[in-house]
C-alpha cells in the first residue's frame, strides 16, 4: 500500500497495489499493521486507532455528505468508496492546530481504491460524483448523534472548492450547518 501525502499531515491518502487479470481484481483493502506503519511514518505521535464501527452508504449524484464531525467521542474515519466516485473532504476543526480552518479533497473511485484517513478532530464530507456512490467508513468510535456536529459545506472562510455543476442535494439536518466561526471546534 503507497502512501500519498496530502496538504493537511495528519489527513493520508493510501493507494492499494491492486492484483488484476482477465477473470477480475483483487486487493487488500485494509492490513491493520500496515495501516499503523503509515500512519506512525506520517504523524509518529498519533495516538493508535481502533477500528469499532463500520458504516455503508449510497448516494445518488449531487449528493453532499457532511461536513460533520462528533464534538465528544469523535470518530477518526478510514473511508473508501466501493462504487462510483466521490469528491471526499476534511477539514481541521482542531483551534490549537496550525492548520485551522484549511481542507484537503481527495477523488475516491471505485477504479483507484483509494482510502483517505480522517483522524479525530476534522470535520468531513463529500460530494457524489458518479450517478450513484457506495462509500464505506470504518470508524474509531460509535456514532452518537447527541454530540454529531455539522459545519456549512458552503462556508466561504474555508473556501472549499467543491466540483459542482448546481446546487447539491442536502439533507434537512446539512442545510442547518453552522459556520465554522459559530461552531463548536476541538481545542
């Protein structure tokens, strides 16, 4: 598994050697030791995830997910997308990080199999690209919706350059997501 480094240190893109021939592909989607090698090479101070929760979805086009984040228990996500293709999104809620404010995307298609890590302490999201996605999460702790948190994907001072042709299709609880300047962050 290649590692590809994004803008924000903590957030990683992984990229897959993926085995292929005539009869199809195979490769495997997630090794536990390599995942916390890459991740000690990348930030050696991290501290060690465990895997608790995995999550499924299925998004038609124009879908945006997010940007959401658990303010207590907070869910480091290691996302992927099965089917289609997403425009995947972090951003550092984190005020005592330099990097405050700033969001990395990243494609993610079923034909690059590339996974992207979003440590505790970001908020994500991201945008259907495809006619329809799949998009897995595995997570670092349980989804508990009394401390679920939404950012405003249309904040204008993170200024997230999302690939859209027209207005996305947002759930009624992402249409009230608050600007991060009124949102609660991570210290």
């Amino acid at each position: 598994m290649q590692l590809i480094p994004t803008t924000l240190q903590d957030v990683l893109l992984f990229e897959p050697k993926v085995f292929g021939d005539a009869r199809g592909f195979f490769y495997e989607s997630f090794n536990e030791r390599n995942f916390l090698a890459a991740l000690h090479e990348a930030s050696p101070d991290a501290p060690v995830p465990r895997f608790v929760q995995d999550n499924h979805s299925k998004s038609a086009r124009g879908v945006l997910r997010g940007l959401h984040y658990q303010i207590r228990q907070p869910q480091g996500k290691l996302v992927r997308v099965i089917a289609g293709e997403v425009f995947d999104v972090a951003v550092d809620v984190r005020v005592s990080s330099p990097n405050f404010g700033k969001w990395e995307g990243m494609r993610l298609s079923a034909e690059n199999c590339r996974q992207a890590w979003i440590p505790p302490g970001f908020a994500h999201g991201f945008v259907v690209l495809s006619e329809t996605a799949e998009f897995l999460y595995k997570t670092t702790d349980y989804w508990a919706p009394e401390h679920e948190r939404c950012i405003a994907w249309n904040d204008s001072a993170i200024g997230i350059e999302w690939p859209l042709d027209g207005a996305p299709l947002l759930s009624a609880k992402d249409q009230l997501g608050k600007l991060l300047a009124d949102a609660e962050t991570f210290a």
